[in-house]
C-alpha cells in the first residue's frame, strides 16, 4: 500500500490521468470537428482530415441550426423543462431532509426507509400508469406533465444525499440558534443553507444533467410542441439518418449547457459528494 501510494503521488500517474481524461474527451472533440464540417466532406472522408486543413471548417451549420424554428423552440423547451424542475428538486428534498435529520415526529424513520426504498425502483414501471393519469389530468405531453415526473423521481436521491450531509452537522449549532429563540426557519435558512452549499451544488449538477440529457421522459411525455432538444435531434436521426450536418451541431449545442453548469460548480461538487457520502 505504501508503494501504491507512492505511485499515485508521483507524476506519473497524473500523466496516466491526463491521459486518460484526453481519451474520454476525444468523442467531444471529434463532435465538434464533425459539426463545422459541411455534408460532403462528412460523407467522403474522415474528420481528421479537417485537421490538415483548417479552412474548411464553417459555422454554416450552426447558422442553419438556429435559424430552425423547431430546434430553437426545443431548445427553449428543455430550458423550460430543466430549471424549474432543477429548483423543485433541490428546495423540496431540502426541506424534507432537514425534516428527517432533525424534527422529531413519528413515523419518521419509516418515512426515511419508504424514502430509501424508492430509490431502487426504476422509473420504467410507472411509465404507463402515469401516462394514464396525466392523460385523465390533461397534463399528457405538455411541459407541466414532464416536469412533475422528473420531480418525482428525482426526489427520492436528493433527499437522500441532503439529509446524509444534514445528519452531520454539529447538533451544537441548532441548540445554540435554539437559546437565541431561533425556530426552525430561521435555524434552516440561516445556519444549515450556507453550511450545506457544497452538497447543494453537487445535487444541483446532477439533477441539471440527468434532466436536460433525458430522453426517455421526453419521448413519452412530451409532443413535438413541448419536447426538448434530445427529442428533437432523435427525430432528425429518425429522419434522415446521415444527416450528421444536422445531427453533430445539435448535440453540440445540447452538450454545451450542462458543461458550462458543471464548471461553474465544479469547486464545491467533490466536496459536496464526499460530505453526503460519509456524513452520517
């Protein structure tokens, strides 16, 4: 063990981590050559002879791509779609984790375990069931009836992993803020929001990735009026097939947002990850 980590301290095995991070970002790369390649070129030669000639790239087909109505309508879609179900999330799992790491009622515990148990339950099962009572509700394809199923399946880990961080904040904290006449609000907001934030930011990310990278929720759920932009470029695969002028630029675009997410949040998502995954 101590040869391992010396192993791992010393600069070799950063190259052997930078080299494998290149390798995982090579499909991006190749991506975005793909997507400033016109349809001929794609069709007749590889994309790393763009390589050898720079000047053929174009931004035609971005142009192209944001002068369709129904990819930017898809596009404000998944945007619709995304945030506010990203806010739900995080604001309600937070208060039931602060609810179930430090309220006393009854029945709490039993509450937690239906709450762990339903993270094992794969969401493919009340696909048609919810399709039924969307349907009853007028809530089938539109952008409300995608976002309440998001909602609710994306509650269950994100209770979970607040009230994980939750659990291990200093209880002297609250029995202070409690002698100062603070109640339970204020103790929330004030005290275990700030002292949380990492473990916000890491539930965050993940709730903004796998929501705007959905595809099956929005396949189902969602009609061509109200469906995102990974439903959109499916349609164009669906259609055209080769139509990778149309098919990379989209993917581009629909990569481009979640990358910037994560970076913007990408101090606190360790931090956050490791505090939701020992504390407790």
């Amino acid at each position: 063990m101590t040869r391992l980590a010396r192993f791992v301290s010393t600069g070799a095995m950063q190259i052997v981590l930078m080299a494998i991070a290149l390798f995982w970002l090579l499909p991006v790369f190749v991506l975005f050559i793909q997507s400033l390649r016109s349809s001929g070129e794609i069709a007749n030669s590889g994309w790393w002879t763009a390589l050898a000639n720079p000047s053929s790239l174009m931004v035609d087909n971005y142009r192209a791509l944001l002068e369709n109505p129904d990819i930017i309508r898809s596009f404000w879609n998944t945007v619709y779609i995304t945030v506010p179900t990203t806010i739900l999330v995080v604001a309600i799992a937070a208060g039931a984790a602060y609810a179930l790491s430090w309220i006393k009622f009854r029945g709490r515990d039993t509450l937690l375990l239906i709450v762990v148990g339903l993270l094992v339950v794969p969401l493919q099962i009340a696909l048609i069931p919810l399709a039924r009572l969307f349907g009853d509700l007028g809530l089938f394809g539109t952008i409300p009836g995608v976002v309440l199923f998001h909602v609710g399946f994306g509650l269950p880990f994100a209770i979970f992993l607040l009230r994980n961080f939750f659990v291990g904040v200093p209880r002297e904290l609250f029995e202070s803020a409690r002698v100062d006449g603070a109640n339970d609000l204020i103790i929330f907001a004030r005290i275990l929001i700030p002292l949380a934030l990492p473990a916000i930011a890491s539930l965050t990310i993940f709730q903004f990735l796998w929501v705007w990278n959905d595809l099956l929720i929005a396949m189902v759920f969602a009609d061509p009026a109200s469906a995102p932009l990974t439903a959109a470029i499916q349609r164009q695969t669906r259609a055209f097939g080769q139509n990778v002028d149309v098919i990379a630029p989209g993917a581009f675009l629909q990569m481009v947002v979640p990358l910037f997410v994560f970076f913007a949040f990408q101090r606190y998502f360790v931090q956050g990850i490791l505090g939701g995954a020992v504390k407790g």
